[in-house]
C-alpha cells in the first residue's frame, strides 16, 4: 500500500489559512487580448487562480503567461499540449474530470494542485464554462478555506452558468482540508498527462471533429473562415473513422445497446461523407441532425451525468 501522509488536520489547516473574506478582492482588470488569441471565458477566481478556455494558438499561451500563470492545469479528456506551452515557459498538469459529480480522487488531485503548485496557474477544460470553472473553484476553495459553496457562488456572480447539477452540486458540497492527500514524496508530482481511459480521450476526438463539422455546416458546408483547412466531406470520414475506431478498439468489452449506438453513429457519419461528396446539402443536414440526436440518446444512457 503507498504510504499516505496527513498534511495537516483540518483545523490545523483552517488555522493556516487566511479567512476566506480576505480573499474575496476584486480581481484584476482583464489584460488586454493579444493578436490572435482565442481564449474565452477568461474568469478570475482570484488572482492567482484564473480559468478559461482550452489555449491552441500561441498568442494564447503567450496571453496564458502574460497573466502571470507558470502552470496551466487541463481537465479537459483530450491530451494538453505539453511541448508548446513548455515553449512559452508554461509547465502542464492534467486532471481530467467528467461532467458528473467530482468524485473523491478528482477532489484529491485538485486540492493537491492547490498545495503543490506554486504561482498562479490557469485552469481550461474545453470551451471554459463547466469543468475548468468548476475545478478551479474547488483549488481556489483549497487555498483559500473559502467552502466549495463560496467558491462556487464567485462563478455565478462572474456569470458562468450552473448546467450540471451533479457536477456543480459536488463543488457546493466541497470542503477543503477534509480529505487525506498522499505525500507527493511517495506518489510523484500532478501527471503532465493523466492515464486516460481510452474511451474519453476517443469521445474527447470525436468531440473536436464534430465541432469543425458544426462550423462548417453553419459555413453552408464550405470550410470555416477560421479553419480554412478543413474539408467538409474529408473531415466527416475522420469523424466517421472514428466512431469506427472507438468501437473497434475502446468497446470490444462494452455492452451490446452501445456497440449497436456507435454503430449506427458511425453509419450516419458515412451518410454525412456521401453526401457531402455529392454536394446534395439537403441530405448533409438530415445527416448531421440524426449524428446529434445519437450522440444526445447515447449519453442520456450511457454516460453517468
Ligand atoms: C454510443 C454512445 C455514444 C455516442 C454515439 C457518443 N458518445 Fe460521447 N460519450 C459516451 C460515453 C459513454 C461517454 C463517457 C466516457 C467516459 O467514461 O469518460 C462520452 C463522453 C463524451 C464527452 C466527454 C469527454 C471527456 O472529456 O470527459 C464528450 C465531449 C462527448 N462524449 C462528445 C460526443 C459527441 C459530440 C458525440 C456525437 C458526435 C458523441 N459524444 C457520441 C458515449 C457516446
């Protein structure tokens, strides 16, 4: 068994740490958007920890290091950045969570970083509204010995909303300094890249291709204006390429109704394709809509949020 530590008992911990009221100045004033940076939902919890977007440019990281962050922490399923953020000096840790409640070695890992990390450090998931806020409240909780209901009620006030009930409801039940964080000593330091299960990174790729293939329906089906790369029939085989891929290699065990789901995914997206080569829009679209549907009835079924 790994040896754990106690770092300290709760009150010991409460002891430490400046009460919560002390934290709860005006953030700074936004920095001014570099060229080309596409982050969003840029919220400052306090100002050390600050959350927002998922950063891909590198006038986004550049804007990531002119707001004072060393350490930019990635929830988000797909696989950070690593060696571009190592150029602009920024060091990544990622502790990927779900749009369902934290459970407790999520919460561990949070409230680690809030120890572990020195500076002030940006926390993304993808588009910068649920996940990233939510975890960067509970590091804020961690450090501050603000309650996760505080930490919670600074995104609401900031305008960030309260979409998943399981998701948000465990940041309001949060208390830092309640649970035992095993000795970093023991354990190694917060992972650059976390040990993903194989079916979330899959989900967090098909989730980028359907994304392009959104812009580029609202595009009439030409390639976006801000991703003149993509080819809208090239990108639906990807997508569906995909769906084959992930159930090829990440289902073989999974139960048959979503064996059968992915399956017929994977066919609407061969349907997209054809349709797409024929130019015949029309059918893209009613294509496109029957993809959504399945991804909304798969994961009303069978993703636990
Ligand atoms: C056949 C079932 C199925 C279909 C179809 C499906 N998904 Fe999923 N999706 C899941 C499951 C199950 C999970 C939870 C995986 C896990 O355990 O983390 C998930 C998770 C996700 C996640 C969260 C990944 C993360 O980082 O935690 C995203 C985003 C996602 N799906 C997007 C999509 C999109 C977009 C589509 C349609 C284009 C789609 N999914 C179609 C089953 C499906």
């Amino acid at each position: 068994m790994r040896r754990m530590k106690r770092f300290a008992t709760p009150i010991a911990l409460l002891a430490l740490i400046p009460a919560c009221a002390r934290h709860a100045a005006a953030p700074p004033p936004p920095q001014a958007a570099t060229d080309h940076a596409t982050l969003e939902h840029i919220t400052h919890l306090s100002p050390t920890v600050i959350s927002g977007s998922e950063p891909v440019t590198d006038a986004d990281f550049e804007l990531i290091r002119a707001m004072g962050a060393q350490t930019i922490i990635s929830v988000d399923g797909a696989t950070p950045d690593v060696e571009r953020a190592k150029k602009f000096g920024l060091r990544y840790v990622h502790i990927p969570i779900a749009y369902s409640a934290l459970n407790a070695s999520e919460e561990v890992q949070l409230e680690r970083a809030a120890h572990e990390i020195p500076g002030t450090i940006f926390v993304h998931c993808h588009h910068g509204l649920h996940r990233g806020p939510v975890a960067a409240a509970v590091i804020y909780a961690a450090e501050t010995g603000c309650s996760g209901a505080d930490a919670a009620q600074k995104l609401y006030d900031a305008g960030l909303p309260r979409k998943y009930e399981a998701l948000h409801q465990s940041l309001e039940a949060f208390l830092p300094g309640t649970r035992i964080l095993p000795d970093p000593k023991a354990v190694g330091p917060l992972p650059e890249i976390a040990q993903r299960d194989s079916l979330t990174l899959a989900m967090a790729d098909i989730d980028r291709s359907w994304e392009r293939l959104g812009a580029a329906r609202k595009n009439n089906w030409q390639p976006p204006p801000d991703h003149p790369d993509v080819v809208p029939a090239h990108e639906a085989a990807i997508f569906a390429e995909l769906f084959r891929e992930t159930n090829r290699l990440h289902l073989a065990d999974a139960d048959a109704d979503m064996r059968t789901r992915m399956t017929h995914a994977e066919r609407f997206a061969w349907a997209l394709n054809a349709a797409l080569e024929a130019s015949d829009h029309a059918a893209a679209n009613t294509a496109a809509d029957a993809i959504a549907q399945s991804c909304t009835d798969c994961h009303n079924i069978h993703r636990n949020n």
